[in-house]
C-alpha cells in the first residue's frame, strides 16, 4: 500500500513538472520578447540585492525600497506570464 501511494504522489509530481516547465518555457520566451521587461527585473534584483548588503539604511528607506522593489519584480513576473498564457 505504503509503495503503490509513493508511486502515485511521484507520478503527479511529475507529471505536474512537465507543464511547470512548459509553463517557465514561455515565460522565457516573453522574457525574450520583451527584453526590456527582462532588463528591469535583473536590475531590480541587483539592486535588491545591493541594498540587502549595504551597512547604511539610506536614511530610513530602505526597508521600504526593498520592499518596493520585491513588489515591482513580482509585477514585472505577472505580466510576462499573463503575456505567456495569452499567446497560448
């Protein structure tokens, strides 16, 4: 029983994996098509990162510029998979 549940999760969990991929796939490919989208989410992340190490606050903003940004790279995600799922 133990054996035929872990066969059954396994070949959900993959076959859940093949339209993960096929979904980041296209994502790619708007990525690619909109590389100016692609350009600001690398740049938001840098920055991210940037200020995640910085030993100042920025004068008390950033917490709420990492925040922002977060938020902004998020956004910038959705559309490219909106954008993804329309060309379907």
């Amino acid at each position: 029983m133990k054996k035929s549940v872990i066969v059954a999760a396994t070949a959900l969990v993959l076959g859940g994996a093949g339209s993960w991929v096929a979904a980041a796939q296209t994502v790619r490919t708007e990525a690619a098509t909109h590389p100016r989208i692609a350009a600001a989410i690398r740049e938001l992340e840098g920055a991210i990162s940037y200020m995640e190490a910085a030993p100042h606050d920025f004068g008390g903003h950033k917490a709420a510029a990492i925040r922002d940004s977060r938020a902004a790279v998020a956004q910038l995600r959705l559309a490219l998979a909106y954008r993804a799922r329309q060309d379907r």
